[in-house]
C-alpha cells in the first residue's frame, strides 16, 4: 500500500471519528432515538446514513470512473437526513419545520444547480487526477459525507432536541432574515456566473459585474451568512454539550476560505490573468469575500 493510500484511510478514519463525536455531542440532553440497537440517537444515525449514501454511490462512480453524480449525491444527503428527521421525530413545531424547509430549499437549489453544470460542462475538473486512485477517490465521497452532516448539524441537532418548542423568538425573525439575504446572494451570484460564462463573448474571461463587482466570490459569502442565519434559529434549543454544533460555522468558513472554494479559485485565477492588468486592477479593487460597493 503506497503512502498516499495510507494516508487517504487514515484521513477516513479522522472524518469518520469526528463526524461520531460531534453526534454524540448534538445527542445529549433530551434527543430523538431511535428503536434500534436498544435506542439509538437519531443524530448519531443520520450521521451514518451520511457516509453510508456516499460510499454507496461511490462504488458505481469508480467504476465508470464517473464523478457526474458527485454533486447531486451530496445535495440529496441533506434532503434525505432532513426528510428522515422529520419522519422519525414525533412532534413537528413551527420551528422545527421551519429549519427543516430552509435546509431543503438550500440543498435542492444547489445540488440542482451544480448537477446541471457538470452536465453541461461535461465533467469536473477538480476530479480528473483523483478518479483512477481508489482510495484518494473514496476520501472524496467520505468527505462529502462529512461535509452533508456537519454542515447543517446544528439545525439538525435541533430537529432531534425535544427542547424544541413553537416559540418564535427575536433570533428566529434575526435567523430568517439573514438566512434570506444570504440565499438570495448565493442564488444571483451563481446566475450571474452562468450567464456569463455561456457567452461566447466572455470566453477566456473573468466575471467583474453585477454583484462580482462588490466581491470575488460573493456566492460563498451568501452560503456563510445564510447557515448563519440557521444557527440563530436553531440556537435556542441547544444546551449543554450541544452547543458544539455551533463549530459548523468556522467549519463552513474555513471550508469555503481556506480548503475548497475561495483559495482553489483564486489559485486557478492567477494563473489564467496573472499577467492581465485589468485582472489584477480588479483583483487590488474588490474584496475577496465579504461585498464593498465598488469604486
């Protein structure tokens, strides 16, 4: 076994044990379980449904050596965890299917977006060295396993708490408001992309209008204020050892930062218009993430 295989097990094992700790964490107090193994939390089950889609789809994705059911799988495990929540979790509050509602919304319209835009690209990129490597492929898919819990773990966490109640309180209206900006932001941003990408005038091009004008990459800033703007409304359920779900936050910025969105793009960026003077004007003008009207 070479030691990018090793490496790549050993890096399923961290996903693996960290995904059950921050469940056993959003199970404490009173949680949802379910009737299997002598009680099982539900939290804890979702988390294993999670990984268990991933390495599901995996298998037929390896070999045709296909990654065109990556991002829809992930999308669908959102759906799917918050579908069974709401199935398995007697009583339903206003809250509750409201948290529910906005996490569908989320994952519908994004998984949508990107399964049509692999489709029409024809594959993605970010995968053409990984595929051939079993194990370095599996990281992939176990990471968005990962990624399809922690992600919206706290609202989950709160779908299972029975603290839950139908009381909508300032954080709810405060939530509800940020988690629609963010939305909205997201949604015009990656429209706004596509738009002008399927120009024929455009090819070769970087975006620098409507809202890319105000950041570099404004749809990862509308992910992060959107989730959180479910962290407020789930937050006055939580209690105790349950408030550790609230590290999805940092996680979704440090993901959307530093590993998977912002750094790869701008990476990819300055080796295309390096040496463009409009790129780097536009570049030293605007703000990486969070919008500034432009100059």
């Amino acid at each position: 076994m070479s030691n990018s295989d090793m490496k790549a097990i050993l890096s399923i094992l961290t996903l693996v044990i960290i995904a059950t700790l921050v469940a056993l964490a959003g199970s404490q107090g009173k949680s949802v379980s379910v009737d299997i193994a002598g009680g099982i939390p539900l939290l804890l089950l979702c988390m294993g449904i999670s990984f268990l889609i991933q390495w599901l789809v995996f298998i037929p994705s390896y070999l045709n050596k296909t990654e065109k059911y990556f991002d829809l799988t992930g999308g669908l495990t959102f759906l799917s965890l918050t579908v069974l929540i709401l199935i398995l979790t007697e009583t339903l509050t206003i809250i509750s299917c409201l948290l529910a509602i906005l996490v569908a919304i989320w994952a519908i319209r994004l998984s949508s977006f990107l399964f049509l835009r692999i489709r029409e690209d024809g594959h993605d990129k970010r995968f053409t060295e990984v595929i051939p490597h079993k194990t370095r492929f599996l990281f992939y898919w176990t990471f968005q396993g990962f990624w399809a819990f922690i992600t919206p773990v706290v609202a989950f966490t709160a779908l299972t708490s029975q603290n839950i109640n139908d009381t909508i309180e300032i954080t709810t209206v405060i939530g509800l408001i940020i988690w629609l900006v963010g939305f909205s932001i997201e949604v015009v941003a990656d429209r706004q992309k596509r738009v002008f990408r399927k120009s024929l005038e455009n090819k070769n091009r970087f975006i620098n209008s409507g809202l890319w004008a105000w950041s570099r990459h404004p749809n990862y800033f509308g992910e992060i204020i959107l989730w959180i703007g479910i962290s407020l409304i789930a937050l006055p359920t939580l209690s105790n050892w349950q408030y550790i779900t609230l590290l999805s936050i940092p996680y979704v910025i440090i993901m959307l930062v530093k590993v998977s969105g912002v750094a790869k793009l701008e990476e990819s960026s300055d080796q295309k218009w390096g040496t463009d003077e409009a790129y780097q004007k536009y570049k030293t003008s605007t703000p990486v993430l969070i919008p500034r009207r432009p100059r």
